[in-house]
C-alpha cells in the first residue's frame, strides 16, 4: 500500500508527488510525476503504485525511495522457535534491517 507520509519516484527514476491515497476505485492515489522538460502532470495509480491493472511492472509505477543513513538504523533480528527442556530456543541471527519509526523495511 502507498503510504502519502512516504517519499516515492517513478521505476525510470522520475521525481513524483503524492497529493492523496483515499480516492477509491481502482487508481485511489492521486499525484503527480515531472517529465524531463520540467513540466508536471497529474497521474493516479493503484493502491499497490501501480499505473495500470493489468499486473506488469511499468516504467511509471511508483517505487520507495531508500532511506538515508540519518533516517535509518540498523538492526539484528533472532527467530525464535520452539522449547528445549522448557528454555526458548533462537535458531540463529538472520538478517540485518533497516528501522524507521515502528516500521521495519528489508535492506
């Protein structure tokens, strides 16, 4: 789901806007993308940053800009699974993550 607190581009790199997510239908976040000539036109997409239904990858669907060091940390996670004689058993250490606010990103 597109998030408007979030900070997206285009899949080919463009600079983009996000003015709302709550519209409805099928393209409910409404926006705008700036063209190589400088220009702004409006767009709108799927809930998913899709422009178009039909389920292929576009040059226009929306895409997450990565957070920047100062925005993000580092962090361990530990699955753990099962009891050994009543003692939690952690299976190992399995990927770092990026951590902004409460919401956990993969790097």
């Amino acid at each position: 789901m597109i998030d408007i607190n979030k900070k997206y581009t285009t899949r080919d790199g463009r600079e983009v806007k996000i003015y709302s997510v709550d519209n409805g239908g099928d393209y409910p976040v409404h926006g705008a993308l700036k063209y190589d000539n400088g220009a702004w036109m409006s767009e709108s997409w799927t809930d998913r940053g899709k422009l178009t239904t039909d389920g292929n990858d576009g040059a226009l669907d929306l895409v997450g800009i990565p957070l920047n060091d100062e925005e993000a940390r580092d962090v361990a996670l530990n699955f753990w699974h099962g009891r050994e004689n009543g003692t939690p058993v952690c299976d190992t250490l399995v990927a770092f993550v990026r951590q902004h606010g409460k919401q956990i990103l993969g790097l």
